[in-house]
C-alpha cells in the first residue's frame, strides 16, 4: 500500500496537479472579476466638458481604427482556415493567438466608440454588452 501511495504521490507532484489547480482557480476567478463590475457606473465621466472637435476626431480615429482591426481579423482569420484545412495545426495555434489579440483591439475601439456614441464614458462591459445586443435587434 505504501509504494502505490508514494507512486500516486510522485505522480501528481511530476504532473503539476496542484499548480493546476490553483491556476485554474485564479482564471476562474479573474474571469469573473472582468466581467462582474466593481461599483455601478451611475456617475459616468462627463462628456460636456469635452470640445465638439475633440469628440468628432476620437470618433473618427476610432472607427477607422476598429475597421482597420476587423480587416486584419478577417484576414489572419482567414489565413488561420487555410492552416487548419491543409493540417498545419502548431502555426494554426499560433495565429489564433494573434486572432485573439487583434480581436482585442477591435473590441478596445468598439468600447470606446460606444461610450462616445452614448455620450457616457464609464461604461462597464455588461452595459457595453446590452447596447450591443439592443442594436442587433433594432435593424
């Protein structure tokens, strides 16, 4: 009985079962800490102090920003299909990787145009999130 208990032992010692563990607990953990918002956003930042012009130009930038993003997307995507359908499965890794952080960006744009368009700065995802989904259904 004792060697098969050292066995298992050593076992999850050399597998990293307790790293495991713990690291899945703080991506759980910080998963819902992203999308669970600290405080309400009732006192959002006031945009009336901001100069019309400055406004006008952020908007621009940005949405030329978040369609210069989507384009790549749609490219590197693209590219991550030709990998995976002629089996190239390590660079297709790779590129979903990249995907998920131009990904990133363009939601990055897409949240701070939404705050202008909404003309409330302080927005938190799960308002981001019903703005998103109440558009798709207006159209």
């Amino acid at each position: 009985m004792g060697i098969i208990k050292r066995t298992t032992n050593f076992g999850k010692r050399a597998l990293g079962v307790q790293e495991i563990k713990e690291n899945t607990k703080f991506v759980a953990q910080a998963g819902k800490d992203l999308l669970r918002p600290e405080k309400p956003s009732s006192n959002p930042l006031p945009l009336e102090k901001v100069p019309a012009e400055k406004i006008a130009n952020a908007k621009k930038t940005f949405t030329r920003m978040f369609w210069t993003y989507m384009i790549i997307l749609g490219l590197v995507v693209l590219y991550l299909i030709y990998l995976l359908v002629h089996g190239h499965f390590i660079p297709a890794l790779v590129t979903l990787a990249f995907a998920v952080a131009v990904a990133a960006m363009a939601f990055r744009y897409h949240f701070w145009l939404t705050q202008i368009r909404k003309k409330k700065l302080g927005m938190d995802f799960q308002e981001w999130l019903s703005d998103v989904k109440s558009r798709r259904t207006k159209r």
